[in-house]
C-alpha cells in the first residue's frame, strides 16, 4: 500500500500555533503529515502533546524550510542540520526553487546540504522543478531529472532510502494554476526514474510528492496519479481546515487503494 504524505511549507508564513496544531490533530489517521514552518517555530510545534502523540505514530512530523550545508563556524544567518534536529525536525526541505531563485542555491549546494542533512538524522525533501521557459522549450523532464541525479550524487543506497523527492513545476507555485495530472504524474515517473538509473529498485519506494498550487479542489485527481505519493503544499497548508480536508481526501483514496 502506497504510503502519502501530505506536507505543508508555510514559507515566510505563520498561522496561530497552537489553534492550527489543534485543528490538525484531528485530521484522519492513514497519511503521514509534515509540517514545515518558520525555523523560530520547530521547536514549539514539535512540543505540543497532539504533535508528539501523532509523531510516535509516525503521523505528523516537523520539518525545516532549509538547511545550513556546514555544521559550525563563521556562518551568520546559517542554521545547522543537527540544531534542527536538536529543536525536534524530521525532515529538511532542499532545494526549493524559491532557494534556488532567490538565494542562488545551486545543485552543488544542495547536494552538500542533502548529504548534511542525513548526517544529522534529518530525512530530506528535495525540491526539484522547471521553469516556464524551461517547460516551453521541452526542457521539463531533462531538467528536473538533471537536478535530482546532481542532488543525490555520492550517497549510499541505505542514504537513498531515508529520501524523498518533490516536484514543483516553479511556474505553478502560487499561482493558482497547478500541472494536469497527467503532466505531474509524467514529471514524478521520470524524477523516480532517474533515481532508479542511478540507484536500482531502491526508487520504486522513494516518496515522489508534486507541489504547486494544490488545494483542496484538485488534490484527489493529481494525488490519484500512479507516481505521486503525496502533495507539498504552501498556500493552501495555511489554512488548517483546508490542509485538513486535503489530508482527508488522501486518507479516503490511500484507504481505497487498499480495498
Ligand atoms: P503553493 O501551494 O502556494 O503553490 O506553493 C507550493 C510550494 O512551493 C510548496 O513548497
């Protein structure tokens, strides 16, 4: 049975905590939720009790929006991955294309910052994605296969396994206008297989989750999709109710899949 996750990256974005974390743990069983606030807000939602009893149930988990690709030094502004790990993360997301735009992380850094992560204990997600030039000129799966080969160089098979990958076309982040299914079903086959060219059968269970401007609307016909296995969500994971319907329609189809 396919396992989905449906996470939430609340950007530069801060719902009320505590309101937010009550609403969501009473969201269904059956899907795994992560969680990626603020770096200042880990802490606090890794320590309320609804959080940690989905935790010990492998349900909600806590992740960081990025991670630092050094462990210690003169780094103003750096956050590393074992003081993320420290304040209760899970996962670390890597590479987001807003990193990669206006930070100018490069697939060298977020390699480096994979690898960091795992170090750590911190499971990445890794974000990979074209743009809308890229897309027009042909170039989507090219790229975004290019991106996830590069950002898994060097890692060990056992590495591989703690990984998942996330497919955000940047031309439908936050834009209202999400892939087709069948485009996003098409780019998470070929991110899961240029994992499988490089790492074998390991990738047919590797989480390939698809963002951009998923909601509550069109999440049941892209979370239907074969290859994705979960949603990353920014906008519409702000709102608790809305998040919580999503992770119900995962939870209804995931339950389905395995009647
Ligand atoms: P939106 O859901 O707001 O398009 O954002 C997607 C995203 O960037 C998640 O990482």
């Amino acid at each position: 049975m396919r396992q989905l996750i449906i996470a939430g990256n609340w950007k530069l974005n801060a719902p009320e905590i505590k309101d937010y974390v009550s609403k969501l743990s009473a969201a269904p069983d059956g899907v795994r939720i992560v969680i990626f606030p603020p770096f200042t807000y880990i802490s606090e939602m890794a320590r309320y009790p609804e959080v940690i009893e989905r935790q010990n149930k492998m349900k909600i988990e806590v992740g960081a929006q990025d991670v630092s690709e050094r462990d210690s030094g003169a780094y103003t502004g750096e956050v590393s991955a074992a003081m993320l790990r420290a304040a209760g993360a899970g996962y670390a997301l890597i590479g987001h294309s807003e990193r990669r735009r206006y930070h100018g992380e490069t697939d060298g850094a977020v390699q480096r910052k994979v690898k960091r992560a795992l170090d750590a204990g911190l499971r990445p997600m890794i974000c990979v994605g074209e743009t809308e030039s890229e897309r027009a000129g042909g170039e989507t799966l090219r790229v975004i296969s290019a991106q996830i080969t590069a950002a898994l160089d060097g890692l060990s098979p056992e590495e591989i396994s703690l990984v998942a990958a996330a497919y955000e076309p940047v031309w439908a982040i936050g834009t209202g206008v999400s892939a087709s299914p069948i485009d996003a079903q098409n780019a998470c086959r070929a991110v899961r297989g240029a994992i499988g060219a490089r790492f074998g059968a390991v990738s047919a269970e590797l989480p390939v989750l698809y963002g951009g401007s998923m909601n509550s609307a069109n999440a049941a016909e892209l979370l239907a999709q074969l290859d994705i296995d979960g949603g990353l969500i920014g906008s519409a994971s702000l709102d608790a109710p809305q998040f919580c319907e999503i992770i119900k329609i995962a939870a209804e189809l995931a339950a389905s899949e395995e009647s």
